[in-house]
C-alpha cells in the first residue's frame, strides 16, 4: 500500500521540474522553429509561412559569412590556446611544487567574474589609441621596450575577434587547467613510476602515457570549450559593442531580433546555433552516460 | 639524478610567475586605478600606483550601481533557493526513487543545460509577456527554470554514490519515501547543497543574456547596468574600473572563501563531476 502511495510521489515531487524543462526548452525549441518558418517582420507576431526562406536566405548574406569566419577564427584561437594553457599549467603544479594551491587558485579567479567584468577591464587593456594616446597593454609594451607586441588588438581587420578570444583565454584556460589536474590526479602513480624505471624522461612520460590517458578530459575540454565559442556574445558585447567586424551569430540574432524585429530570421539564426551545439553536445552526453553505466 | 630533478622543479617558478602576472594584470589595473584621486586620473600613467588612497570612483561608480546591485541580490536569492531545492528533489528521485521512464526522461533534462538560448529567446519573451512575468519576477524565473538540469546532474551524481543499503535499512524500520529524504539524506547533502548553491548564485549573478532581453531600465542587474555604463561616453574609465570591482565583488568573495566548492561546480558542468 505504502509503495503504491509513494510510486505515484515520486513522479509528484519531479513533475513540476519535469514540466518546466519541457515547456521552457522543448516547446520554446519547438515554437522557436516555428517562427523561423514565418514571415514574421514587426511588433506583431506573424505567422505566415515562408518555409525555409529565412535560412536560404541567411545562408546568402554576407553578414553571416563574416560570422561564420568570426566563429571559426573565435573557436580555433579561443580552444587551442585555452587546452595548451590549461594543459602546460596543469603539468607545472602536477609537480608537488610549494605554492601549488596559491597558483591554482590564481588561475582560476577568472572563471569566478563575469564576462561582462572581463570585457570592461580588457577594453582597456586593449585600446588600440596610438601616438600620445597610447594605453593599456601598448603602453606597457612600449615602457618594457617591447614595441613589436604593440598592436591594434580587436580592430585589427580579419584577424580582431582573436584579440577577445585572447579575453575569453584568459577567463577560461584557469578551467581547463582543473580539468586537466583532476584527470591527472585520477592517473595512479605507479604507471608514472613504472616507465621512469623503464627509463622515460619526464617530457616521454607526459607525452606517451599521461596524455593518452588524459583524452577523455581533451574530449571534454574540446566539447565544453567548442560549444561555448558558438554561443560568444558577451564578451565581445562588452569589449566592443556592435560592430560589424567583430560580428557573431549570437550578437546578429539579439539586433535581429531586437532592434530590428525581424523575428523570423532572428529565431532561424537560434536554431542554427542550436543545431550546432547538438551536434557536439548529444554525442558527449550519450558518451558520459554510457561510461557512467559502465562503471 | 636527485638533485638535477629538484633543480629542474624550481626552475618551473619561472613561467608559473609570469603566468601569474598574465592573470592579475587586469586586477592590477582595477585595483590601483580605483584608488587613484579624479586629479591622478590619466590613460598615459594607468600603470602607475596611486599617489595615495581615494575613493572618489568608488563612490562615483556605487552612485551609479547602487540599484542594480540591489536588483541583481533582489533576483539572484530566489533564484538560487529554489532552483537548488528542486535539483535536490529531482536528484533523489532519479537516482534512488526512479519511476519507469526516469533514466530516458535524465539526459533530456541535461540537454537543456548546454542549449544556446538564442534558440529559445523569441518564446521567452513572448511567454514571459503572456504571463504577466516581466521584470526581475520574470529574471529569477528564468534562472530556476534554466538552473534545474545542473542541479538536478549535481544532486543525482551524489545521491547515486550513496549506498542502496542506507535506504533499505531505512525501509525496513519503516519509513517512507518521504522520511528517507527528509532524515536520512537531506541532512548529509549539505556539500552538495554548498556546490549547487555557489553555481547557481554565480551564473545567475554573471547572466547577462537573459537579464538584458527580460528586464527595463529600472530592474537592471548589475551586469546590465556595468554594460550600459562603460558603453556611455560620460562615465569615465577609472569609474568604470571601480564598478567592475563592485560588480565582481560578490562573486569573488564566494570564490575565496569556498573555492574547493566552486570547483566542484565547475567540474560538474562539464558532467565531470
């Protein structure tokens, strides 16, 4: 009797939870894809169909080519560089140093402010201003005599939205660091022990039997770090604004939507950035619960 | 051998130091120009420390700031207590009361965690609006409804740890479903609690995306308010400088104190946990 009872609580207690995510995930998904197949343009909803227009037609808009480089420039600068710092400072305090706990909690602070704080102090940092103006990390540069660093940061042409990326680095690599250190620490020091016996140098050991022991933590960091990239905006809303330079699907959605109130498009440009989220993060979740089953 | 590996240790100071520096640099120039007088201010000397200590932008900058960081307390407490409450409640029934379906109903749970909002934005909104849930009300909504994958994942990872047998035992004195949560695992929750509740308090308090679409002028966050204030052409950079330590402030004190627990929110964000 009393398990009958409590058969149906449980699916009481989780239902409320349950319905939310349903409806503010799934639905919204669902409604989102709707609006991105109507003509939807204004303050008032429209929902005429126009079939797959809206993505035909950003698929065509140079605007969304310069995205589509933006993120991929983002992404590449903004992963490699975070997985390489995360990893070499990972190595360095994996080494029984004094201070370990000191540095750790130093490279990790970052991860604790927002990216809105992030962006307001390295807009600063990163004024491009030259001659008299001259500031931040240029003026520094240039005090240290080392003006071959000086340079024009997020203005540069093509190439500016590394400069956040830089930002975004800084923030983030504090994380991989912690990933990296906790796979590291999980590695039993008898297989470290065994090849230094076998006569491995500290570079062999690392290279051939920590690291590939490590690639589920670079799967991870690859995943967590790649999906976060798609969704950048803002970061580069606090270091720069709008611009179209260091345009980005996330920021072209928001002035889409918001100031331009092309709806239709707008949500198009959502599900395109979910879609290539999913692609990255239902493989890793299918991958994380099955290991989970496994052990 | 011995001594050559030690010497290569401490050479490993080196770019630890310089790494260092990389990362305070930005403090660096928050902190020494927030203390710097209106008279000190100038880009050319922003390396420089402060003559003395002033607090002419932090005043400036709290003047500024001062109701949003109201609004942002206002939204994020709510926001926390009960997303938290609820991942507890559905982290125990996923890992130890399960009804039929609940290991399928888990990963669609997670996915929600990992979404680009963009993708849901436009629905939001409009469901925001029909419902009468504008402003922060409609913010801390927001932060539960979109908090409940992670601290459900934390709170499951957890209750899924602890022995069967715990449970059984108290079965068989007669407990229901109920009791077992309430006496048995509730009371040693709290590390996870202390996770979940950090995760949640920094995320929401860091939001910018939602705060930005569900909020006007006068319910603001903090991160609104920082956005708007540095993008103004009149506020000064020193004051804005002052204003990131007030809006980073919160959060990096939760982070000092209780890092180990932050970590292990971060870790769990990543299903690592």
């Amino acid at each position: 009797m009393r398990r009958d009872k409590d058969r149906f609580l449980n699916i009481l207690l989780v239902s409320p939870s349950i319905l939310a995510v349903f409806i503010f995930v799934y639905v919204f998904i669902g409604w989102s894809v709707r609006v991105s197949l109507s003509k939807w343009k204004g303050l008032t909803a429209d929902y005429t169909w126009n079939s797959i227009n809206n993505y035909l037609e950003l698929f065509k808009d140079p605007r969304f080519h310069v995205d589509i480089r933006n993120t991929l420039i983002f992404t590449g600068v903004f992963v490699i560089g975070s997985i390489l710092l995360g990893f070499l400072m990972a190595v360095m305090l994996d080494q029984g140093l004094k201070g370990e706990g000191f540095f750790r909690s130093l490279f990790l602070f970052p991860m604790a402010i927002s990216y809105i704080v992030t962006g307001v102090v390295w807009r600063w940092l990163m004024n491009p201003a030259t001659g008299s103006r001259t500031s931040g990390l240029n003026l520094l540069f240039t005090n240290l005599g080392l003006e071959s660093f000086v340079n024009s940061w997020h203005t540069t042409p093509t190439w500016g939205i590394a400069a956040i990326a830089l930002a975004a680095i800084w923030q983030m690599s504090g994380y991989t660091m912690a990933l990296y250190l906790a796979g590291l620490r999980s590695i039993p020091a008898e297989l470290k022990e065994a090849a230094q016996i076998d006569g491995a140098n500290e570079w062999e050991v690392y290279r051939y039997i920590m690291l590939p022991l490590l690639s589920p933590v670079t799967l991870s960091a690859l995943i967590i770090l790649g999906h976060m990239s798609l969704k950048v905006f803002d970061l580069i809303i606090a270091i720069a604004g709008k611009q179209l330079p260091l345009d980005v699907p996330a920021i072209y959605m928001w002035q889409i939507t918001f100031d331009g109130l092309f709806y239709g498009k707008g949500a198009a440009i959502g599900i395109i950035l979910l879609v290539s989220v999913a692609f990255l993060i239902i493989p890793y979740i299918r991958y994380t619960l099955r290991t989970e089953a496994q052990q | 051998m011995i001594s050559k590996l030690r010497i290569g240790k401490y050479w490993l100071y080196i770019p630890l130091v310089f790494m260092a520096i990389f990362y305070l640099l930005p403090m660096y120039v928050i902190l020494v120009t927030g203390f710097k007088g209106f008279d000190e201010i100038d880009l050319k000397t922003m390396w420089d420390l402060p003559r003395g200590i002033a607090f002419d932008n932090y005043i400036e900058a709290w003047k500024n700031l001062a109701p949003s960081l109201k609004n942002s307390f206002l939204m994020v407490i709510p926001a926390t207590l009960i997303s938290s409450a609820l991942g507890s409640l559905n982290g125990f029934v996923l890992a130890k009361w399960k009804f039929r379906g609940a290991d399928v109903i888990f990963p669609f749970i997670l996915f929600g965690m990992f979404i680009p909002y963009q993708s849901i934005m436009i629905p939001l909104v409009q469901f925001m609006n029909k419902i009468g849930m504008t402003g922060l009300p409609g913010l801390a909504l927001a932060h539960i409804i979109y908090g409940i994958p992670i601290t459900t994942l934390t709170f499951r990872n957890y209750y899924a740890s602890l022995p069967q047998e715990l449970l059984e035992a108290a079965k068989i004195d007669g407990a229901d479903m109920l009791g077992i949560y309430r006496y048995i695992l509730l009371p040693i929750s709290m590390p996870s609690f202390v996770v979940v509740l950090i995760w949640q308090f920094t995320s929401a308090w860091n939001d910018f995306l939602f705060a930005v679409i569900l909020t006007g002028n006068e319910q603001w966050p903090i991160t609104v308010a920082l956005n708007n204030m540095a993008g103004s052409q009149i506020i000064a950079w020193n004051v804005q400088m002052a204003g990131s330590l007030l809006a980073a402030l919160p959060t990096l004190l939760v982070y000092i104190f209780l890092g180990r627990y932050f970590l292990r929110g971060l870790l769990a964000g990543s299903l690592k946990g």
